[in-house]
C-alpha cells in the first residue's frame, strides 16, 4: 500500500492528528491484506521525513522524482 500525501496544517502539527491518520492508513492496509506501507518525502527544510522515521517509516534506497521512498512492515 502507498501512502501518497499527508497534510496536516502547520497550526495543527505536534498534536498528533498525522500520527492518528497514518495509523488510519496502516489499520485499513491490513485490512485489506497488505503487510507493507510506503511513503516518499522531498528531502530539506520542512520535509516530513522526521515524523515518518519516528513512525518507523525507513528509507528503501530508492529515490523516485528527486523524493526519498520510505517503507514499514505491518505486523
């Protein structure tokens, strides 16, 4: 499953809504069967690359459109 883009509104950020909604995204991917999430990010200042590594996303090697591909594994 590929997590394509997630926004949370800067006043919003720290809160945990995003942490809420990716959790969403995983629950409902194994729903449906899926034992992996990937996501990708465009590295530098103000890149979500932070939030996703504390989630337990990890950069795949790929590099797709100058954006870093990061993937978890479902339990």
């Amino acid at each position: 499953a590929d997590l394509w883009r997630l926004n949370v509104g800067e006043k919003q950020q720290g809160q945990g809504y995003g942490r809420v909604a990716v959790e969403g995204v995983f629950d409902e991917a194994r729903r449906r069967g899926f034992s992996r999430v990937t996501v990708s990010w465009v590295p530098g200042e103000g890149s979500p690359e932070g939030f996703y590594l504390r989630l337990g996303f990890r950069p795949t090697g790929r590099v797709e459109d100058g954006e870093i591909v990061a993937a978890i594994e479902l339990d």
